[in-house]
C-alpha cells in the first residue's frame, strides 16, 4: 500500500523521540500506523490518576481536606476505566492502595515542601533550533522558597521499583532534558534549578516509597542536549524521507529499520511478533492486528491549563 502522510508525523515530543531512539520499527508502528493495543493499562492509566493527586496536593496543601480532595479526584479518574471488582488483580496500582500512599506522602512531604505554584499542567511548543520546535506538557513549575525563590519543575512519575537503575534513568533522559529546555527558555538563566522527579513506588511489599530525583542541567550541558536532540530529529526525517520510497512489493523495510537489542525492554514490545513475522510491513498496513486500534498521538492537541507561547516564552 501506498502511505498517506498524517498531520501527526512531523510533530516532535519527548516521547516520540525516546521511542524513536530506543527502536525505530517500534516507533513506526506506534506513531506512524498509529497501532495501540486496544486494552487498557494499568500502569499507565493509575500514572495519570496520581498526576491529578498530586496536583490537586500541590494547589490546595497537604491538610485533610485536600487530601480527601486528592483521593477523590484519584478514585473518580480510576473508576473510569477499572472497577472495584478488578482491584485485587492490579494491586497495589488501586484507589484503596493509594489511599494509604496519600497519606504516607503527605505525612513525609507536609513540613518539607515549600514551594510557591507557579503553574501545573503546562504545555506547548519551545524551539530547539531555527526551524524545528519540540512539544512538551510539564506538571508543575514553582519557586523553591527554600532555596532562593529559584524555579523548580517538580515532575510526577511511578513506578514498580525504586532502583539505581530507575532513578537514574530519569537523569539523562530526553523528557527531563526537555523540562529543563522549558525553563531556560522561560525563565533567565540565573533564576532556573532545574527538575526533579517526584517518585512514587508502589510494590506488594509496602505501602509505597517516594524518591526525588534532582535532574539540574548546565548551560553547557543544555547546548548539548540541544546539538543531539536535533541528531535526532535529523534521523527521523531521514527515515521519513525513505519510507517515502519504500514500496509495498519491495522484499525488505528498509526504512525505521528494528534495534533487535531492544525486544525485551520494560515489559516488552507488543510488536515483538510483527518483527518476527514481517519483512516489511507495508505489506499488512493496511490490516489492524487484532487486540489492536489506531489512534495517532499529537503532542500539540493536549489540553492543559497553562500554554507557553514561543515569542518570549511567555506562559498564558
């Protein structure tokens, strides 16, 4: 078949550039075929319920009432797509798990977090070079009034394990490389801190643990960001541009070629089986896979409540 171009392909985010570059096969059927497994996952689905407590946390404090309030906002966007009747199967990623976890969090964090909110739920586009920009949400930015009133992004993330592993996982990835982008575009350089991850495990073995990451970029070490960030980018496009000579008859994909050392990554790949079967995919592109949707991500269409516009960086 002959491939129609989507809006969506030329868009650029963190996520869609991490995936490129942990496989481009991958990435191809993701954002290019836009295949989703048509299952929900729970994972990812209680990630966006604590985003929510946690903001609800960050605007109202830490007292009783929000944190009822923040409980209720969880269970509310859980009980969307998950029932009670499922809980004991996805514990402890569950209403009533996260309850307690609520609860340790704010026990912990109360007397230690002081910040002023300067914005949650942020989106929008910032240029990383004269022709390109990339697209990013971010969960908060505030002033650390315990360290100069200097700007801070604290970012909200879950997870299975607290390891060495996880945590550093986070310090040279394109997502927080890209918060911090955001800020320096947004802010003047001396007033910038940087990023920190706001973990939450969650495990059988306890209630839950909360890690903070401090992921802190010099300038320096932002203009690198920036020179292989927009390698990366370059990549892509050249992949793009062969695909558009790929041919349905041809034997073999050339284009967005597999990185056969990434299958087994997180929790595995649900195109594993399309890798080993298909030569070149064009040939069943126009065949959804069963236990698959098509749905296409577009990093500008995320509503938020605060937008950063490119002239100035200023936030509306």
């Amino acid at each position: 078949m002959s491939l129609q171009e989507h809006p969506t392909w030329k868009i650029h985010d963190a996520s869609k550039i991490s995936a490129y570059l942990s496989c481009p096969r991958a990435y191809m059927y993701k954002y290019i075929l836009g295949w989703e497994l048509d299952t929900p996952d729970v994972h990812r689905h209680f990630g966006k319920c604590w985003h929510l407590s946690m903001e609800h946390l960050l605007l109202h404090g830490m007292g009783g009432e929000s944190y009822e309030g923040a409980v209720e906002v969880l269970t509310e966007k859980y009980r969307e797509v998950f029932s009670e009747e499922t809980d004991l199967e996805r514990s402890p990623k569950t209403p009533g798990h996260a309850r307690l976890a609520l609860a340790m969090y704010c026990k912990e964090f109360r007397k230690k977090d002081h910040y002023k909110v300067l914005h949650t739920e942020i989106s929008g586009a910032v240029p990383i070079s004269e022709k390109r920009v990339i697209h990013f949400k971010m969960d908060s930015i505030m002033r650390d009034l315990d360290n100069n009133d200097l700007i801070k992004s604290l970012e909200h993330k879950t997870g299975s394990q607290n390891s060495q592993q996880w945590r550093d996982g986070w310090k040279l990835s394109v997502q927080t490389g890209t918060y911090n982008h955001v800020l320096f575009c947004a802010f003047p350089t001396n007033e910038v801190w940087g990023v920190e991850i706001n973990g939450a495990i969650f495990t059988k073995s306890k209630i839950a643990e909360f890690p903070r990451v401090p992921v802190r970029r010099t300038p320096r070490m932002m203009d690198a960001w920036l020179v292989h960030i927009n390698q990366a980018v370059d990549k892509i496009e050249a992949d793009y541009e062969l695909l558009k000579r790929c041919k349905e008859e041809d034997e073999v994909l050339e284009a967005f070629a597999p990185a056969y050392n990434s299958c087994s990554s997180y929790r595995g790949c649900p195109y594993f089986n399309f890798c080993l079967s298909w030569s070149n995919p064009l040939q069943r592109a126009d065949e959804i896979p069963e236990g698959f949707r098509v749905e296409y991500w577009d990093p500008s269409k995320r509503e938020t409540k605060h937008k950063i516009v490119l002239k100035g960086g200023k936030i509306t």
